[in-house]
DNA sequence: TGCCAGGCCGGGT
DNA sequence: ACCCGGCATGGC
C-alpha cells in the first residue's frame, strides 16, 4: 500500500484524535455484553440497543446460559427497543448456542482461537457478518481487526480513497495493510470514525465543522 | 412526516 | 455476480 495513504489515514487519524479524544470503546463491562451489542446494534441507533441492554441486565439475562435457555418469546421481548427483535432474538440464540457447544461458553477459550480462524467460525452463525464478527473479534477478544462500516465506507468514498464499489473487504484491507496490527490504534481508529460520521457523514448531512473537512474533498454527498 | 440508525439474509435476475 | 426488499423501534 502507497505511503500516500498511510499518511493520510494518519492524518485523519490524529485529525478525529484531536477533535474528539479518545471514545473509550467498547461501551460495555464484558466481553459477552459486547458480543450482544454488537448484534443488537445491527441498522439500529445505539440508543436503543442501550435499552434492550438495560432489560438483558435487569432479568439477571446478560449470561449466555440464560441467553440460550430463556424462552425465546421471553427474549424477544426483553430485546424490543433494539428493533428488529425477532430477528435479533434468533440471532442471540443461534451465537449463543454455537459458543455453548464449541467452547463451553468460554471466551478464553474462544480467543485463543487462531483469529483467521474464529472469524470463520463467527461468518458460520446465522446473522453474523462481516462487521459483527470483526467488532468480536477486536472489542470483545482485543485482537488486531479492523472493523468496517456504513460511516468508514462513505467518509473514504467521499475523501476519493476509494471507489463507490469497493467492498467491506477491500475497505478493511486498505486500513490493516497501510497501519501497524495494534488492536488499540484499530479501537480508537473505528470509534473515531463512528463519531465522526455520526455528526458530521450521515447521508445526507453537510460536512461543515467535521474534523477531516481541512482534506480535499472531491465528491459531493 | 419521512428518513435514518455502529447489518444481514434470502430470493430474484 | 449483483440488486433489492424485509426486518422494526425510537429520535430528529
């Protein structure tokens, strides 16, 4: 990869740093609970998969032995303000069962997987892609992934770093082959561009007062 | 009021 | 290989 774009990938980097500081990702006590974000937060505003949160944790249901054997009617409705619930619902179930069966619900054991490896594994569940597995794999397990998404995409899309076909996979290479393997660097890197992208790259927004808005822009919204 | 949110899957060309 | 609709709550 060109020093061209590591330089520039740093430079938003320190740019967002700067503006923001640090976002102190990922927004949860545990490992599991990250894991069941980062499902529920699937097309969903984090706001209100903090809600379903809430309910995980008031029914004591934030366990993956209470997530596999609740009733699943009863875990639907805990989980209803995330939207998409019956969807979601199923989704739990189907990681939590795989987790239970291949690692005895163990995350150590689960991280001690090659990452190549579990991230296999993790496509292999119904309902987790790309993103969901990648966000496992660095907020939950620390390990070096970077993790795409819709913002990440349309800010370098809208910067001319890449092209409006490039996929999540290229998209995910160009930061891991052009910045050091640092899981800390990756952490900070995603949750800044989620902020950024937040105020200042949704779809239709103006990006007047973003941090990045100093690089050239060519591309309009 | 409509559009959007830290996607993913399945069915149709 | 693409493209598209469905899923669904809550905020602005």
């Amino acid at each position: 990869m060109s020093t061209r774009t590591t330089d520039t990938l740093r430079a938003f980097y320190e740019a967002m740093l700067a503006a923001w500081g640090p976002q102190h990702w990922w927004p949860a006590e545990t490992p599991t609970e990250v894991i069941v974000g980062a499902i529920l937060t699937q097309n969903t505003a984090w706001r209100n998969v903090e809600r379903a949160i809430v309910n995980l944790k008031r029914a004591g249901a934030l366990d993956c032995r209470r997530l596999g054997d609740m009733p699943l009617d009863q875990l639907t409705e805990l989980i209803r303000p995330a939207g998409t619930y019956r969807v979601k619902a199923r989704r739990l179930r189907s990681f939590v069962d795989w987790f239970r069966q291949c690692y005895d619900a163990d995350i150590e054991r689960m991280f001690a997987t090659p990452v190549d490896t579990l991230r296999e594994q993790l496509l292999g569940i119904h309902g987790i892609g790309r993103e969901t597995a990648d966000s496992i794999l660095l907020y939950a397990g620390g390990l070096a992934t970077f993790v795409v998404d819709a913002y990440t995409a349309r800010i370098l899309y809208r910067h001319r770093l890449i092209d409006d076909s490039a996929d999540y996979d290229e998209i995910k290479e160009l930061f891991e082959s052009s910045l050091p393997a640092d899981p800390g660097l990756f952490n900070e890197y995603h949750a800044l561009l989620v902020r950024t992208g937040k105020q200042h790259c949704r779809p239709r927004a103006r990006c007047s007062g973003c941090p990045l808005e100093p690089f050239e822009h060519e591309v309009s919204p």
